[in-house]
C-alpha cells in the first residue's frame, strides 16, 4: 500500500500567476501512529514580500524567512522525505497548493512528480453536499480540536489534515467481512484515487469509501 502523506503550504499571498510564491511548507504521514513522521521548512521567496492579507492568515513575517533555505533546496528535502514508494498526496484544496507546487519547480527546470493528489475539498463537496467544505469545517465535523490553532500555519494544518483524514475514512465503520475485502481488493487495481466502493457500515447502511481506505493499518499495541 503507499504511503500517504498530508501536505499544506502557506504563501506571500493568493495569486501565483501575479508572483506570489510558498513561504513555508509541511508533510505529515498519515498513519495510526502517535508520533507520525512530519517534514516541515520555511522557504525564501526569492525577494517577494508578504501580502498584509497573507500575513493576518499565517503570521510568517519577511524576516521569517529571508534567511530560510530556497525553494530548490526545500524540494530535494521533501522528496527525499516522500521517497520513492508511489507516495499519494493528501490536501485540501489541490486547485490552490498545486499550482505554487508546478511553478516553483518550473523556476527551477523541474518538473513536479506526478504523485497521486486526492484532495479533500473535493471529497467532502461530494460527500457532505450542502454543507461547509473548509479544513475547519470538517475539523468540527469530525471533532478535531482546534483550540490551540491561533493562525494558520503548513506544519499544524497539515496535521490537521492527517486527523480528519484518519477520522474520515479510518474511524471504524466498515464491515472488513471476507467478501468486503475481496471485493475491495478486486476494485482497487481499477480505481483511481478519488474513486469509491461500496461497503456496508455496522448501521446496515452502504457508504462510499476511497477504495484504499480499508487497508489503512491500525496502530501498533
């Protein structure tokens, strides 16, 4: 199974086709462990300054990060972080992360990897129609709290992330009988990340589930 990873992002602003460019970055591991493996770095902007409306979201000051390491530095740490084992990328709100992802690398002759991306936003949009889709939104959905957030920031939203991910699809609530997993794992080489199966929950009720979500390894004793 691949390693899934959430990622956030905090930038000098929200327009990356005007010049704004990720000012901190985070990757959580998304497992039943305690202590979950986390990369997080600040990054320089390469002389772009941060937006007033930016900094009243994250509080990363331009002093902060004159001095952090660049962007093409930033990127070999967290690809060495993912590693090479078909990582699969979780964020909330991929159309926004994303792009500041490609165009740095551009900048630097790269190309972004072409990691699975399964975005949350998205999910949630199809699974809670009519209701408030944000980070914070589903935190309180899932009960997550968020008493110690002040501002925004990559390592704690990431985090975050990692919560209501695990709460989301590996809280329990699927029948893990021997037919439900075959069928899974007869689905699962032909559905894509943000595909579904259905799967009977312990109510009697069918749910839909990302095809991988069963296999998600409960913590050690």
């Amino acid at each position: 199974m691949p390693r899934l990873y959430a990622y956030d992002s905090e930038t000098t602003g929200l327009h990356v086709v005007d010049g704004d460019r990720i000012i901190e970055v985070a990757l959580v591991e998304i497992t039943r462990s305690p202590n979950p493996r986390s990369f997080h770095s600040y990054v320089n902007p390469d002389g772009r300054q941060v937006h007033p409306e930016a900094l009243a979201v994250h509080g990363i000051t331009d002093e902060m990060v004159a001095d952090a390491p660049t962007f093409e530095d930033v990127l070999e740490q967290m690809l060495d972080f993912i590693g090479d084992d078909e990582p699969e990328i979780i964020i909330h709100n991929a159309a926004f992360d994303v792009p500041f992802l490609e165009t740095g690398c551009a900048e630097i002759n790269r190309a972004w990897p072409d990691f699975k991306i399964i975005d949350t936003l998205k999910l949630a949009a199809r699974h809670f129609p009519g209701r408030r889709h944000s980070l914070d939104a589903l935190c309180g959905h899932f009960r997550i709290d968020l008493t110690s957030r002040t501002k925004h920031g990559a390592l704690v939203d990431a985090s975050l992330l990692a919560q209501v991910y695990l709460a989301w699809f590996g809280q329990g609530g699927l029948d893990l009988t021997a037919q439900s997993v075959t069928q899974v794992a007869e689905d699962i080489s032909n559905l894509g990340a943000l595909n579904t199966v259905l799967v009977n929950n312990p109510n009697g009720l069918v749910s839909t589930f990302p095809a991988w979500a069963p296999f998600l390894a409960p913590a050690a004793a």
